[in-house]
C-alpha cells in the first residue's frame, strides 16, 4: 500500500512538472542531439508568447529538442508573468547544451536559482534576450545577491557580469519610437548575421552605458524610428549618433576559469518576433553560441509555425487563465 502511495505522489509530482512548462522534440536538423531551455517570466514584453514560438521554429525547422519554462501561479498552476517569484522546471537547465533567458527581475526563491548559477558554472551558453540584461531582483537572497540587478558590488548583478550590460533607461520613447537593427561596421560577415536584413521591432532602443565595456563586440547597432512602423523615418537628434549597441556578444569567465559563448539582444519582445530578421539573428546566435557556426545557412528556413498573433507588450497585458500548454503554437 506504502509502494502504491509513493508511485502516486511521484506521478503527481511528475504531471505537475509536464504541465509547468512546454516540451518540444527534436525535429530534423542540424540541431538533433541538442537540448535548448527557454527561460520567460517578464511582466511586460510578453516572453510567454515569444518563447514558445522561437521554441517551434528551433525544433521542427533545425532538429533542436526544447523545454519553455513559465513564471508559474503555484495557487492554480496558470501562468502569471507577474508573479516573481517562481519558475519551476529549471532543473531542466541540468540536460541543457544553450539556455536562452528572457526574465526581468526575478526574486526567485535559492533552490529555483541554484539551478541556474550551476549553469553558469557549467561554461555553456546563453541567448539573452530584451529585459534579461535585468533578469533578477533578489529582495530576500543573499546566496545569489551577486545576480541581483540592484546589486553594488558587482554593478549590476548577471546583467552586467555576464552580459556585460544591466538596464540603465529607454533610450528611444518607449511605444512611440521603434528600433531599426543596422549592422555594426566591420561586423558584415559575422555568421550571427549570417542571411540577416531589414531588422524591425517595435520595442524601442535601450541606453547601453558608454564609453562600451571593452568585454562588448556589438553586431547591431538600435537605429530610432518617428514611429512604430517599420517605414518610419529615423529621429533627426542626436539619439541616433552614436547610435546604441542592440545586439552584441562576449565571453564570460565562470569562477572555474570556462569562457562561454554569450549573445545578448535587447531586442525580442513578442512582436518583434514577426520579424524575419529578428527570428534569424536569434536562431543564427543558438548555433553560434553552440559552437556550430559553420552549420549557419544564410537562406534556413525561419518560418513562423502555426498561427502567431503576439499580444502588444504592456504591464497587465498577459493572458490570464492560460496554461503553459495553451502557449504551444498550432
């Protein structure tokens, strides 16, 4: 009877696990054998709808196994991206070859983020995306104070030791200006850029600090639009010369001496995934930042899969009552 119980709480265990995040199998691709895990839990830009349809296009159109993991509502198991402080599932971060994080001020309990320092630590890979430059607000830890954004020390926890930047301000006007991405000079050739053009979003450009942290090699540089249309004019001011970096890439040294391959976009809000351009450059980085460059094929096919209509960013504007498995593109 004991044996019997024991088997039931590990399979509720185990439902509650499924139905916390999104698994995508391996399709074909140059990607099979690799396992990604895509991190949301941002209030604002709508990580929850991005992610799982970068997650589709990883795996049915390049042969990456994914996971997508959700700020989760334990009340009801809904996903709540206002809700801080849980993200279960990242013990998936274990079995994964590239995380890609898409968070914004996490306040996530020791035991969730221990798993994600020992990932660091493991020398892999990251795929930043928008607000992940401030992905932790750490307002009770002090294990993992080092990440938090807010953190003295370190000038800017993860953001700024890892990525080499952490939030300062908007830099365009945020939902009036929108970003046109221009290749940075030199960088033409970089295989992240690899069949990249006419680069779009209407999220707005991010204040990167200047002069540039000399651990960052930006490929894109954020041109400011009049307006949230891709034909819109660039702002006449002075905001666009120098323009701001809005993609860029470093190496991290973990305390164990590894030097993973980082790529950061403050660019990837939901709409901006409509974006062929966009949709390139972050698939492109995976392979990069997995060391598979070489694999890059200028004309790969970064279609969207099933019916994509991301919600427009605001703080609120999530879907409520939505289950993980309701983000799973069809």
């Amino acid at each position: 009877m004991v044996q019997g119980l024991l088997r039931t709480i590990s399979f509720c265990v185990c439902v509650g696990m499924v139905q916390a995040q999104i698994e995508f199998p391996a399709g074909k691709g140059p990607g099979k054998g690799k396992h990604i895990v895509l991190v949301s839990g941002d209030e604002e830009y709508r990580s929850e709808e991005a992610l799982p349809e970068l997650a589709a296009i990883l795996s049915k159109r390049h042969g990456f196994r994914c996971t997508v993991l959700f700020a989760i509502d334990p009340a009801d198991g809904t996903v709540r991206p206002d809700k801080a402080t849980n993200i279960p599932g990242l013990e998936a971060l274990r079995t994964a070859d590239l995380m890609i994080l898409f968070t914004r001020f996490r306040d996530l309990p020791d035991a969730q983020m221990k798993h994600f320092a020992d990932y660091l630590e493991t020398g892999k890979p990251i795929v930043a995306m928008r607000t992940a430059t401030h992905a932790f607000q750490l307002k009770s830890s002090t294990t993992y104070a080092r990440f938090s954004a807010n953190d003295k020390p370190t000038d800017g926890g993860f953001g700024k030791q890892v990525l080499g930047e952490t939030w300062i301000s908007h830099h365009g006007k945020h939902n009036v200006e929108s970003t046109r991405g221009v290749v940075a000079k030199g960088q033409e050739a970089h295989p992240i850029l690899r069949g990249v053009s006419d680069v779009w979003g209407p999220s707005d450009v991010y204040k990167i600090r200047q002069p540039l942290d000399v651990s960052i090699h930006p490929l894109l540089m954020g041109q400011i639009l009049t307006g949230m249309k891709q034909a819109d004019s660039p702002v006449a001011d002075a905001r666009n010369n120098p323009m701001m970096p809005v993609a860029w890439i470093k190496s991290y040294t973990s305390a164990n001496g590894k030097q993973p391959r980082i790529f950061t976009t403050t660019m990837g809000a939901a709409e901006d995934l409509l974006n062929e351009g966009v949709r390139r450059m972050l698939i492109n980085a995976c392979y990069w930042g997995l060391k598979m460059e070489a694999k890059i094929k200028a004309n790969s096919d970064v279609g969207l899969v099933g019916v994509y209509t991301p919600t427009h960013f605001s703080f609120g504007g999530y879907k409520k009552g939505q289950k993980p498995e309701d983000f799973r593109p069809r």
